[in-house]
C-alpha cells in the first residue's frame, strides 16, 4: 500500500462541488479584489472565533508581519518567540525591525512558558505564542506574564484553527490573531490567503490599512501600507472550508486516536500533549532518534512522511550573522532532530492509517 503524508486533492473531493460552486460564483461576479465574498468571510471567520473583527489578508505570514506593523514593532524592541518554531513567525518580527528573543520548547513541543520571564527585559514588547502541530500554547502562564510585565500578546494560530486552551479558541487570547490558510492547514484556502482577528477597533482599522496601500479612500494613502489582500476567489473557497473546519479537526482527531491507541514501539516516542487543550491535529509529531533510518524504513513501505521543522529559525542560514548554536536550545534541537510527522488529513481512510500503525509497529 501507498501512502502519502497529505494529499489535497482527497479533502477538496470531499466537498469538491461546493468548492467548484464557489470559485464560479466568484469568477462570474466580475468583482475579484475587495469585495463582498471577502467581506462575507471576515465576518463569517470572526462569528466562528467570537471576535469583533477579522482581516482577510494574502497569507499568513502577512499577517504575522502586518500584526507586528500595527503594534507599533520597530528597531530595538524584541519579541519574545519559541526557537522550534516556523521561520515565517520570525519573518513577522524580522521585518519590522524587531529582534527576536528565542525560548526553548517544552516537553509538549510549545514555546516554554516556565522560560519565558527569564527572558524579558526592559526592551521587550511583545510574546508571540506559535500554537504549534494544532495544539494552543500555554495560554493561562503567557498571559499572566504579559499582565504582569504589559506585554503585547500576537497569537501565530496558522496551524490550530478551532483549537482551544481551557475552552477559549486559540486566536482569542491575546491582542492579534495570525491565520494562515495555506491550502494543508485545517483551514485552507485553494491558493494562499491569511487573515487577522482582534477585538480592538484600532488594530482591525490599521491592519485595513496596511493591507491595501495604507489607503481607505482610493489614492488618499494615511499610512505607509503594502498590498496583501484576500482575493474573492480564495475568499469564496474560505467561506466552504470554514463550513467543514470542525468536521476535518474531529476528523484529524480520529485519526491521531487510532494512532495514539495502536502504536506500540519504544523507538517511536508520541510527545505527551497538554490536558486543557483541544488539539486539532494539523500535524501528528512523533519523535524518533535514528530519523533517518525510520523515514527510510517507511519509504520503503510506501509510507511518505515529512519533517516540521529541520532546521529551527535561530540556526537558519539567513540568520547565521546572529552566532547561535544547535545546543543553545535544547528541546528545539531535539525535535529538529528527531521528529516526523506521521500521514494525518482529512480525507485518509481509515485503513491506511491502520496500514502506518502497524508498518511502524513492526520497525525494529
Ligand atoms: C506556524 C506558521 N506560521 C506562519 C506560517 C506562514 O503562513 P503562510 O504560508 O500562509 O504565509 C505557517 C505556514 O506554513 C506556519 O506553519
């Protein structure tokens, strides 16, 4: 048997003439850029995340850049971020000029909120929690360190829509939201796309802004802005993806609980994951030390699977003038190291993920 780690075409057939309805719909309006269909997911996204506003934007990371923008980042001010994370959360802080002040990860592969006050000193800003694999961060700690030092809270929710901490969504606990809707996320557009959600009327009027010129009235810019806005196709597709979030979370949760029951190997180490949190399982991390020879072993098994992340950001050619070391972060090396994300989506039968338990169960 085949089996590949994700394949798109298998969750758009499951929804396929609803999606084909609505990329028409757009196509035939004769309306493609700010216009209603996008104005309809912003506010279909942000009744599903209980916030006063959403932004429909380009892609995630324009909205990690453009939250950092409105917040006021800039040279000098650091920013507190986990050192396991994507480089596309580093990227939001990079360019405003910002530094970003890395945190180790802890045993459940989050940003470390034990570490984080260690770490703050009178230059810092802001926290930005990345709510890694489909799993929020620790919430309850993050924010009772933004409280106590006045820290800005940016959320990187790009792979845990309609994931919750404590009951709350993640994206709701802090003053920005960041969504990606990269076309592999739980919620995934057909192209790139990306939004923001907040409850303040200030940072929702300024993401406006930035995101079409820093202009609201055509050729009156107020603002130094940029283009990042959600096209109405994309924003059509959303609006069908949106209707099904909670169908592929239950379904990717099904999935990481026939692996979670069925996978016996004192090779393969599942991380443990908090008690509070609602998982949505956009990716299903295990660790193992010899990857390559596990990876190998599964290929030749016809198991394709993948690695999130390899290299971490602190380490990453583009930031080698920084002199960081692998060993600096121990738990972030760690996981580069040794972790491998198993096949999970919506759209995979059963009976493969069946075939992967007991493919991995006979590695030795
Ligand atoms: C944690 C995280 N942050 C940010 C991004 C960037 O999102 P986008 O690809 O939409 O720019 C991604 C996307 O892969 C991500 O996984």
């Amino acid at each position: 048997m085949v089996v590949q780690s994700v394949v798109l075409k298998r969750t758009f057939d499951l929804h396929k003439s609803e999606y084909e309805e609505a990329a028409l719909r757009a196509l035939n309006s004769g309306w493609y850029i700010l216009g209603k269909e996008m104005e309809d997911f912003e506010q279909k996204f942000a009744a599903y995340m209980g916030t006063k506003h959403c932004v429909a934007l380009n892609s995630g990371t324009d909205a990690l850049i453009l939250a950092f923008r409105a917040i006021g980042i800039q040279p000098g001010d650091e920013v507190i971020v986990p050192a396991g994370a994507y480089i596309a959360s580093v990227i939001g802080v990079m360019e405003n000029g910002g530094t970003p002040i890395f945190v180790d990860m802890d045993v459940n592969m989050e940003i470390d909120a034990n570490a984080i006050e260690a770490n703050i000193t009178d230059k810092t800003k802001a926290i930005l929690p990345v709510h890694l694999y489909g799993q929020c961060s620790r919430m309850d700690k993050i924010i009772k360190i933004a409280q106590k030092y006045t820290l800005i809270i940016i959320e990187d929710c790009a792979q845990c829509h309609g994931s919750t901490f404590n009951g709350k969504l993640a994206g709701t606990f802090g003053d920005i939201g960041c969504f990606s809707f990269y076309p592999t996320k739980p919620l995934g557009a057909l192209g790139d796309a990306g939004a923001v959600v907040t409850d303040s009327d200030e940072l929702a009027e300024k993401v406006r802004l930035l995101r079409n010129y820093g202009s609201k009235v055509k050729y009156q810019n107020e603002i130094n802005g940029v283009n990042s806005r959600m096209d109405e196709v994309q924003a059509a597709i959303l609006k069908v993806g949106l209707k099904y979030l909670d169908a592929g979370n239950n379904e990717r949760r099904h999935q990481a609980q026939m692996y979670m029951d069925g996978l016996k190997n004192s090779k393969v180490i599942i991380p443990p994951v908090y008690e509070d949190v609602y998982h949505v399982y956009h990716l299903f991390p295990v660790l193992v030390e010899d990857r390559d020879d596990f990876q190998e072993y599964l290929a030749k098994n016809g198991i394709k699977t993948q690695v999130h992340y390899p290299i971490p950001p602190y380490v990453a050619e583009c930031y080698k003038d920084w002199g960081y070391q692998w060993s600096d972060f121990p738990n972030a090396e760690q996981y580069a190291k040794q972790e491998v994300s198993l096949p999970i989506y919506a759209g995979l039968p059963d009976e493969e993920v069946r075939y992967v338990i007991d493919v991995i169960n006979r590695y030795s």
